[in-house]
C-alpha cells in the first residue's frame, strides 16, 4: 500500500459547487472518503450503507453518496463514503482508476494509464 497526498477537488454530483481539499492517496481503501461536514456542506447526501474493513481488521458499516472529483485535469464522479468527524481525505482506488490514474510509488505522484477493454470478438 502506498500513501502521499494530492490537491482534489470535492464537489456536488451536478458540478455547481466544489472545494479544494488536502487528500492521502490510499491505495489500500476502495473509496473515496471526506469528513461528514464536507460532503453535507456540498450538498452531498448519502444514498446507501455499506460494509467495510477497515486496517485493524473490523467490519464497520457506513454511509455512501455520488461526488464529482477533479483531479489533474480529470472529473468524474464516484462513490464517497462519509468518514468518521475528524478522519482524513481519503483518495481511494476505485477513484483512481475512474479517472484512469495510477500510483508511481518511487516518485508518489499520480500517472496516466491505459484502461483495459476486453474484447469478446478477435480483432
């Protein structure tokens, strides 16, 4: 697992409002995750619970909502779970590879990458 920090951009589903946030690149957690305070502040809602483990080896469950991300010139959206108050930004793989971003754990920083097509019909 590899872990830096990045500049992201945190905003609401439609893109009308965003904030600049100090995030740790987690390569270890699934999702993106941002303090409650944030993702309300945004207009972020949750719309579902779910499960997950976390490094001490519990299972805990918590709320997940849609947020846009901007990122290296990137935007997408994706899942972001609504951290424990006082917990980091977190920047998660699903995330990364959303935006087709990958980990250069010598120099930390984010690269471009391929995304993988599989194709069921021989070229």
């Amino acid at each position: 697992m590899t872990t830096f920090n990045v500049r992201l951009e945190i905003g609401n589903p439609t893109g009308t409002q965003f904030e600049a946030v100090e995030a740790v690149v987690d390569t270890g957690s699934t999702f993106t995750a941002a303090p409650p305070e944030l993702l309300e502040r945004l207009g972020i809602r949750p719309s579902r619970r779910q499960r997950f483990r976390i490094a001490n080896g519990q299972v805990i469950e918590n709320d997940v909502g849609e947020a846009r991300v901007r990122l290296q010139g990137l935007e997408g959206i994706t899942p972001v779970i609504f951290n424990e108050p006082g917990e980091p930004v977190l920047l998660g793989a699903v995330t990364l590879e959303e935006l087709r971003l990958g980990v250069d754990p010598v120099t930390q920083r984010l690269i471009p990458v391929e995304g993988l097509r599989v194709s069921l019909v021989n070229p």
